[in-house]
C-alpha cells in the first residue's frame, strides 16, 4: 500500500489539537474559580449587610458602624476586581476557544486528505482485481478454444 504522505502531519494536528482541547480546560478552570472567589465575596457582603441590619435594630456604637462600611468598601472593591479578572479571563477562554477551532479545522482537513487516499487506494486495488480476474477469464477461455480446436 503507498503510504499516506501528510500521515505525520496529521499526527502533529491531532497533538496540537489535544494541547489547545487542555488550554482550553485550564482556562476555563481558572474562570471557574474567579467565579466562585466572586460568589464568596458576594455571600460576605450579603452577610455583613445582614450585620449591619441587625446593629440597626439594637444599641450600636459608630467605631461598628464605621468598620462595618469600611469593611463592606473594601468587599465591594475586592468584587469589582473579581468582575475585571472573570471579563479578562473570558477573553482569554474565548483565545483559547477560537485556537481549538482553528486546530480542529486543520485536522479534520488531514483527516480529509487521508480518507481521500484510502478510497483511492481502494479503488486501485478493486481495478487491479478486475483487470486479473479479466486475464484469467480471458486465458481460461482462450485455453477452452485451444483445447476444442485441438480436439478436432
């Protein structure tokens, strides 16, 4: 059988593929957790409002209520950063996403190429069976005229 010729291209194609399927699992890995840090951070503040409801309702000191705003400033600032980090790391996810398309595109072209050459090489080899069952027929029928012919 001729041998396919882009075969360790394609090999290269299928590891690229699989090391941009693994970026893509790692940031979306990271995305996962900057979601949760966020989800955190939002279940604090909800919290420390809670608190400070709470104060509202009972005898409070101003230092508390001062470190509670201080506090629920900064938990703000903290979530505001987290919703910076998630939008960058979207775009990169989306990097990442478009990279892996781009890659699997190119293997599925080798893919292409290769099936390409199998069916042509079936073919080939059906041709090649046709033309000798073709000859045998032939020798066999050219001997069965011999033969009668020699009979006689």
């Amino acid at each position: 059988m001729k041998r396919f010729r882009f075969d360790q291209i394609l090999r290269i194609k299928q590891q690229l593929e699989e090391i941009k399927k693994s970026e893509l699992a790692r940031q979306n890995e990271i995305l996962n957790g900057y979601m949760e840090k966020k989800l955190e951070l939002e279940k604090m503040l909800n919290e420390t409002k809670s608190q400070v409801k709470s104060l509202y309702s009972g005898v409070f000191f101003p230092n508390e209520i001062k470190y509670y705003s201080q506090f629920m400033g900064s938990l703000k600032k903290r979530i505001d950063i987290q919703n910076q980090l998630i939008y960058y790391q979207q775009m990169k996810v989306e990097e990442k996403r478009k990279e892996l398309i781009v890659s699997t595109i190119e293997k599925k072209k080798y893919e292409k190429l290769k099936e390409k050459h199998l069916v042509n090489f079936m073919n080939e080899l059906k041709r090649i069976e046709n033309k000798e069952l073709d000859r045998i027929i032939s020798y066999k029928i050219y001997k069965s005229m011999g033969d009668d012919s020699g009979r006689k």
